[in-house]
C-alpha cells in the first residue's frame, strides 16, 4: 500500500555539447489512503471522547439525584 508518492524535479545545465543536473527538487505528498485512514482515525477519536464524556456525565447526574 501506498501512502506518500514523491515528484522529483532536476535542474538541468547545458555547458558546450553537454547537459548535466545541477540540483535536484522532491515534493512528497499523501496519497488519497493516507488521508483516508487520517481522516478515519481522528473521526473515531473525537467520537470516543464524546461518549466517554457523556457517560461521565451520565455518572455525575446519577451521582446528584441519587441523594
């Protein structure tokens, strides 16, 4: 699987009859899984918090009207 792809990009000169690279350029990015499993992830922790905090909630509510 796949989750990062890279884009090289070279700089060439020309001196006389020949042609060489003088420096070299990568660009990294994230591929549409990557981002996908990032997205999954960071739903499914916000959706824990979230019950979490309701069932503390839900506890200290008990907690208050059970006296």
């Amino acid at each position: 699987m796949d989750f990062i792809t890279a884009t090289t990009t070279y700089v060439i000169a020309h001196q006389g009859n020949s042609y060489y690279a003088t420096s070299a350029i990568s660009v990294f990015a994230l591929t549409d899984k990557a981002l996908d499993l990032i997205n999954f992830f960071s739903q499914l922790l916000t959706v824990s918090f979230g019950i979490l905090f309701g069932l503390v909630v839900i506890m200290i509510l008990l907690i208050i009207f059970s006296s």
